[in-house]
C-alpha cells in the first residue's frame, strides 16, 4: 500500500487546510509561480498533481519556474485580508520553509497558465510539460475514472475481459487499415484491428456468452476534432441477446461512466429511429439538447410556381428572434448562411423575415398569414404565393422577429444542409445544456448504390437485416433495397456518435444474401472471412454487440469538444506525433529485410 505520504513527503500540496494550521510539513512538486515579497521573502506557489500551496521561502533567489523542489514548512493561516478565496489552500500557507532542489529546469517551452494560446503542435511536443496542467490533470483523471466505472458496470453484469490480437488480418469495419509488413514472410502483411469485431463474434462461438473489452482501435482515416487513428472502445458482446438487453447492458456501463465524473446519474435514453432522426434534426446523431427542427413543407410546394422551391422535397427551421431584436442575424451572417449552405451541397439557402401581417407595423410585407399575425417578408417572400406563405407561416409556427430558412432538393440534401444550418444556429458547446442520450435505431442497411447499382452497406457485413425486411432483402435489387432496414443502432449524446452496434447475422442463407448482394463472391468471402464463416458450421449461437468510444464519451463528460484533450499522448490533424516524430523513416537495412523497397513520390 502507498498512501499520500511516502519516504519523501507527508503531505500533497492541495490537500492541505486551515486544519492543518501548526504541522510541520513536508511536500514535493514543481515551482508554480514565484513572487517577490521583500528582499530576501519570495511567495513560491508549490504544484503537485493535487493542487498548490503557498510557500514563504527565505532565499529563493535560485528558485525558478519548473524546479523541482522540497519542501519542509509549518503550515499557519495567511495574515488577514491575504486569504485567495478561488484557492482551495487559499486561507493558508507554508511558513518557515527550507527547500531543497530535487531538479532544475530550463525555462518551459511555453507558459502553463497560458497554455490555450500556445500552438498545439508545441504542446504536443512538450507534451510533458502540458501534462501538468490542471486541466489535463483532471481531464485524465476523469478518463481514468471513466473506464474503471465501465469495467466495473460490465463485471457486474457477468461479462469477461478478453484481449484481442493487434496483429490481425484486414477486416470490415468501412475505414483503411494500417497494416505492419512481416520479416518472417515479406511481401506479407499484418493488419492493425479496426476493431476486435470478428474476435468478438468468434469468443461467442467459443461459448464466452458475454465478453466485452477496453480496446484500442485504429483507423487510418482523416483525423478530426472527434477521430484519432488510435482510439480507445468499450468493445461489447453478448449470446442469445436482443437488441434490448444489449441496450441494458451498455446502458448500465454509461450511466456508470457518467455519474462517476458528473456526479449525476443519467437517465434511461431516448429510442429515436433513423428515419425520425433524419426527418427532425437532419443527422443520424441528432442534437436533442435545443429545438430548431426540420419541419416538413414538400406537400405545401407540391404544386408551386417557385422556381426555387421546385424540388421532390422542401424543408424548412424557423430561428426564433433570427430577423428582429437582439440576436437578429445580420444581412451579412445571412449571406455567410447561403454560402454556407452551398458549401454543404444545396443549391441555395431560401430564406425570409416573418413580421407581422400587412395592416400591422411594417409595410412591404408580401403575402400574409392568413387570419394569423404573421407575414414573411424579404428574401424569397415575394415569389410565394399568399397560400404558401400562410402554409410556411402556420406550418413553422412563426412569429414576427423570426427568420426561416427553406431548402428544396433531393430528400437527402435536403436533411444534410438544414441539419448542418440547425447546428450551425442553435448548438451549444459540448458541456453545456445537460447530456442528452439518444439510441438511434433502425439504421437502413445500406447508406446508397454505388457506381455499379451496387448496395453500399451502411455498417459491416455482419449486420443483422430487420427481420420483418427478409424478404424484400431475398427478393429486392436496386433502389429498392435502400428500404431495408437493419438491426443496427447507436448511441448518441449531445450530437457526438458515441458508439454504434448490431444483432449479427447468425443464419447462413441471410449471410450469403448479404455477401451476394455487395458482390462478395463466395471465393473471396471465404479468403477474407472464411475462418468466421467457418466457425459459424460449428454451432453459432445468436448474438448482438456494441462499441462506445471511450474518447469521446470521456470528452463529453468533461465538456471538451476535441478529444485530443482528453488523450495523454494524442497526433496531431494531421497524425503526426510531434513528441517522438512519428511516422518517420527506418533505416534501409530494415526495409530490406521486410522486403519493401520504397518508391520515389509521385
Ligand atoms: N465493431 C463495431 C465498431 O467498432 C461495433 C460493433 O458493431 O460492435 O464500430
């Protein structure tokens, strides 16, 4: 057992108090900040991975930022009206101390207490000295916590750890594997696992019944606020499960994972179908926390003389206050939106003011609200029709002060660009406005055709079609296989994709559809996953899984939007690792013996 006092302190620096007031102590860390009292009295606020204390030093002339050092004082209560109330040792300080310098240290590469103007690569270089600041103290300590609650929620309902090669063969997961040549067999490859998802499956052939795992994952993918090529998942899976009981069982994991950071157990999320998520929010991870949602117009267009608004779908969100009053959007964000929107794949962004309705103050207003106060004005209001206009007025429920905003388009233009306009509006960061959990379920089973007419599966191939789609699965082809539905489903918080999972095809017929279907010969289904199909011969039991990233869902918790703060050594965008300089080169001699030779730059 060590305790907080080992053979070199007795105390942590921010775990002392007023209590304490008469102790001599003795602490260790990094000199803080260091201020001048009088010629020979220097304040020295004293860091460890607790907090600060103050410390009264006699002599410190040699002490600068950095150092570390030892401390042996007598703790008293700071004279009065010195107290620092946002400190929690505020009220008192280390008197009499003598110090003894355990290092020295050049001066940091950059200001801890200024850490968030520093560039991110010289952070990530030093990430060391990063490191000590309380935020990613606490950031780490809230990862910490977060996979220990995991662990425990997952123990206690009766499933097993189980590691996973890292050195695999390629597997579907729909990202580019990174791969590690063989010395023994060159020419040969080793894949890195995308996830351990066919281990998984093949543990519930082997009679686990209930495995899950803190896994890492690597993708090599475009990095983003929310993706590292290297990430961290609660890898699940369980036999002769529903969908349901796997929603339990993850569902426990989170809760846990959550109160142990905030405090606050959450409730039960939400099931939301795909469907319904594209329809309202425009995303299959819908933002629940604000309103802002997609309202259905096409019936009210259907017919109409609007160039503009001639489309198989017209959509529209009403921002409230958007046109009058305070958080009225300038003439210039409004064009910022148009541009936006075009960037984002519509042809245009239609959008009007609603004032009150002609014989009330403003005049201009074309067309009216029909018995309603409200009117649309400007914009494209003086191409719609006086019915349109009271449709797109009682459909969005809008009153004066409010801007709206139309989309026409393809059906899934549309709900991409007024979902990206609705965050765009109306997200609150991260941290703010509670957590909300949403299970999105029945995911179609494929995301599009592609250039061949081909089906494009929206997860892995082992993903269990909706039973009541079999059907149309077995006898479908083309656009019409765009309605099947899937028995996949994942979990959404405050907008972040926060894991995804499926029931797994377990029946042989359905899997050699599937596989048929995305032109998976049998040859080439047996080369790249014959051992699980294999292994399915010899009595494979139904069974479901999930995966919730752990990054993420730390990240959320802690309220930070990227979740490279929350990852002690992360890459940086662009997946370089500006501490150890990875990727770099190896020498030739390597290279020949794996074989690779490599090739000039294109
Ligand atoms: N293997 C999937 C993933 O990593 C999760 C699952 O289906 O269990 O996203």
């Amino acid at each position: 057992m060590i305790g907080a006092a080992t053979a070199m302190r007795t105390d942590l620096c921010g775990r002392l108090r007023l209590a304490d007031a008469g102790r001599t102590v003795t602490v260790c860390g990094w000199v803080d900040r260091r201020r001048e009292h009088s010629e020979h009295l220097a304040f020295v606020d004293l860091r460890d991975r607790t907090g600060v204390i103050q410390c009264v030093v006699d002599g410190a002339r040699d002490l600068r930022g950095e150092y570390v050092v030892r401390v042996t004082g007598t703790v008293r209560r700071r004279p009065e009206g010195t107290a620092n109330d946002r400190l929690a040792t505020g009220e008192i300080e280390l008197a009499d101390c003598s110090v003894e310098v355990l290092s020295a240290s050049e001066p940091p590469p950059f200001p801890l207490h200024e850490r968030t103007e520093v560039d991110e690569t010289i952070r990530l270089r030093y990430r060391y000295v990063d490191l000590r600041t309380e935020r990613l103290q606490r950031n780490l300590r809230a990862r910490a916590a977060v996979n220990s609650a995991v662990r425990r929620a997952m123990e206690a309902q009766g499933f097993v750890e189980i590691e996973t090669p890292m050195l695999i063969a390629s597997m579907p997961e729909g990202a580019r594997d990174f791969v590690v040549p063989s010395r023994k067999e060159p020419g040969a490859f080793y894949a890195l696992p995308q996830s351990p998802q066919l281990f998984k499956q093949l543990c519930m052939v082997g009679g686990i019944d209930r495995y899950y795992q803190v896994a890492r994952c690597l993708r090599d993918e475009d990095l983003r606020a929310d993706r590292q090529f290297e990430f961290m998942q609660l890898d699940v899976e369980a036999s002769f499960v529903t969908r349901d009981d796997v929603f339990g069982a993850i569902g426990e994991a989170v809760a846990a994972a959550t109160e142990a950071v905030t405090g606050r157990r959450p409730g039960e999320p939400p099931l939301m179908t795909w469907g319904e998520a594209m329809e309202r929010f425009g995303s299959d991870k819908p933002d629940t926390r604000f309103g802002l949602e997609l309202v259905e117009l096409t019936p009210l267009f259907e017919r109409t003389g609007t160039r503009v608004l001639q489309a198989p779908c017209v959509k529209g969100i009403r921002l409230p206050g958007g046109a009058a009053g305070p958080s009225a959007l300038t003439r210039s964000r409004v064009d910022e939106l148009v541009e936006a929107a075009k960037r984002w794949g519509a042809k245009g962004l239609a959008w009007m003011r609603v004032v009150p309705a002609a014989g009330e103050a403003t005049g201009g207003g074309a067309g009216g609200g029909s018995g309603g106060g409200a009117a649309l004005d400007a914009g494209v209001a003086k191409l719609l029709s006086p019915a349109e206009s009271a449709g797109v007025v009682s459909a969005l429920e809008a009153e004066p002060g409010d801007m709206v905003f139309l989309v026409a388009d393809e059906r899934p233009v549309v709900r991409q660009v007024l979902g990206l306009l609705r965050l765009e509006l109306g997200r609150p960061p991260v941290g703010e406005g509670g957590l909300n959990y949403v299970w999105v379920v029945d995911f179609p089973l494929f995301e599009g055709l592609d250039a061949d007419g081909r089906p494009v599966p929206s997860h892995h191939p082992f993903t269990m079609p909706h039973v009541d789609d079999l059907d149309r699965l077995e006898q479908g082809s083309g656009p019409d296989l765009l309605d099947v539905r899937s028995q996949a489903y994942d979990l959404v918080v405050n907008g972040w994709e926060l894991g995804s999972g499926s029931v797994r095809i377990h029946r042989a017929d359905v899997q050699r559809r599937i596989f048929e279907l995305l032109g998976i010969g049998p040859e080439q289904a047996q080369a790249r996953f014959g051992f699980l199909l294999d292994a399915f011969r010899f009595g494979v039991p139904p069974h479901a899984g999930f995966a919730v990233g752990l990054d993420r869902l730390t990240a959320v918790l802690v309220g930070e939007e990227n979740i490279r703060e929350v990852i002690a050594f992360p890459k940086t965008q662009s997946g370089a690792d500006p501490l150890t300089n990875a990727p770099g080169p190896i020498p030739p001699s390597h290279l020949g013996e794996l074989g690779l030779r490599v090739a000039p730059p294109a």
